[in-house]
C-alpha cells in the first residue's frame, strides 16, 4: 500500500520493468547544451561520490516527457568494494514547469518595464527601491544599480523627506496594503543635484 502510493504521489511509471536493469544514461532523453551537466555526473560516479538531484528528461510509453530528479548515495560492502548506488527518485515535472513559467513571466515583465518611456520608480511597502527603470535613469541620472535597495526618499531634496516618509507612516498604520490612488507633484533631486517637478502616483503594483 505504501509502495503505491509512493508511486501515485511521484507519478513514477508503474512499469518498473521498464527501466530496472537500465542505466539512466540509457533511458534519458539527450538534449542539446547538456553534454556538460552528464559529463559532470559521469565523473561523479566513476568516482563514487554521492549525488543529489540529477535531472534528466524521459519519454515516457504516452509518448509524454517528463523530468525525473534522482540522488544517490555509493553502498560499499564488508571489504570496502564498490556494490552500486542506493538512493530515490521523483517526478519533478510540474515544478519544473512552474518555475519555467515564472521565469518567462518575469522576463516579460522586465522587458516591459525596460521599454516604457515613461520614468518608473517600483517600491515595496517599506518605500524601498525595487525597480528603476531606464527612463528613471535618464531623468534622474542614477544607474539602477545604485539605487536598488535605497528608501526612495533618496531622490527628494531634504525638505521633502520629511513629508514623504510620513506619508508611507500613515498608510502603514492605517493597515491598507498601498498607499493608493495618491497623487503628488513633488521635486526629485536629480544626481547632479538639480530639481525637476515630478508628479509622483502611488498605485498598487503586484508583480507576477
């Protein structure tokens, strides 16, 4: 009973004379670009060290691919030989799948971020910096890199500080999840020290 459900939750084929006798080598899938990935994992066992992990893509008997994930660990018996390797096995399919398709995902977002032309400034609820945009960096002559991970009150002249963090004060204590839907025109500080009239909107933003 345990056996099977072992099976069901890992949606190992239920045809183990499928692969019992086979190396993994024999029934993965080659894929181009990942000759070094197998070659590493190749040295990994000529020199029975322990592995964990190892991914590789099989053609299942529907004809379906799915990713298997297996680790091992080398069993030596009373003499100290080599006997093989003793370890386990999943289906990590859907996960790969998932996390493929929140890469994708983010990629279509920092492209669309990059090509707006409009100077985007992203925070999180601490009015820290998340995202700056290439359009910021021409207005306000900052590299992104420079001012991810800065409160964004980094960008206004000293009087405005002030009320700027109060502002992010009060929506924290009022419980709301973004200071919605507020609009103000404020000066930023450029990096070279100049003003420039900005209107700041305070949307709620969720990235994906």
């Amino acid at each position: 009973m345990l056996r099977r459900r072992v099976r069901s939750l890992c949606r190992i084929d239920p045809r183990p004379e499928l692969y019992r006798g086979r190396r993994c080598e024999d029934i993965a899938q080659r894929n181009a670009g990942d000759g070094a990935h197998r070659e590493e994992h190749r040295r990994t066992l000529e020199d029975r060290q322990p592995f964990r992990d190892f991914k590789f893509a099989v053609r299942g008997p529907d004809g379906d691919t799915r990713i298997r994930s297996l680790s091992g660990k080398p069993v030596f018996d009373d003499l100290g030989g080599f006997t093989g390797y003793r370890g386990s096995g999943s289906d990590v399919t859907e996960r790969r799948r998932a996390e493929r398709s929140l890469t994708d995902s983010e990629q279509r977002y920092r492209a669309m971020f990059a090509a707006v032309g409009q100077p985007i400034v992203v925070t999180d609820q601490n009015a820290v910096i998340t995202g700056f945009n290439p359009a910021a960096e021409a207005l306000f002559g900052y590299h992104e890199a420079e001012m991810i991970g800065r409160n964004v009150s980094a960008l206004m002249p000293d009087g405005h500080i002030g009320d700027h963090d109060r502002l992010f004060r009060d929506y924290q204590s009022s419980g709301r999840s973004s200071p919605s839907g507020v609009i103000r025109e404020v000066p930023v500080q450029r990096a070279d020290g100049a003003l420039v009239p900005t209107e700041i909107a305070l949307p709620t933003s969720r990235r994906p």
